[in-house]
C-alpha cells in the first residue's frame, strides 16, 4: 500500500516539476528573450535531469522512467527556447 502512495506521489511530483518548466517556455515565448536565464544552470540542471534518467532506467522503475523522461523532453525544449531566444 505504501508503495502504491510513493508511486502516486511521484507522479503528481513529474507533473509539477513538467508544468512549471511549461509556464517557463510560455513565458520565454511570450517575452521572445531569454537573456536573464543563465545558460551555465541549465546545462547542470540537464545534466543532473540526464543521470537521474540512467539512474532510473537502472532500477527498472517504469514510474521514475515514464515520468523523468517526460520532464527531461519539456526541459530539452525549454533550453531549445532559451538558446533560440538568447539576444
């Protein structure tokens, strides 16, 4: 049973972290700039969303894969906006 409210928990959780980087790309289209994002936290916060992804993929553990690789798809096309929009 607790397994089963750890499982939900976590995909409430990727669903928060996905929506929030989505309200990020709304704004940097809204705005058409990007230029008070650093680019150097992306690249380490890609980097940390990448080896969780492995590390995922290692235990086998489908919720943490599924719900990891959707963040990880609206994090690439976050920093996609960002280099797009840098001015």
């Amino acid at each position: 049973m607790l397994q089963i409210i750890i499982d939900y928990a976590l995909i409430v959780a990727f669903i928060a972290l996905t929506a929030d980087i989505i309200i990020q790309i709304l704004h940097i289209t809204k705005r058409k700039s990007s230029k008070d994002i650093s680019i150097k936290g992306c690249i380490i916060r890609s980097f940390g969303a990448l080896v969780l992804l492995i590390k995922f993929f290692l235990l086998s553990d489908l919720y943490l894969v599924i719900g990891q690789t959707i963040f990880l798809l609206a994090y690439i096309t976050y920093f996609s906006l960002i280099i797009y929009y840098r001015k």
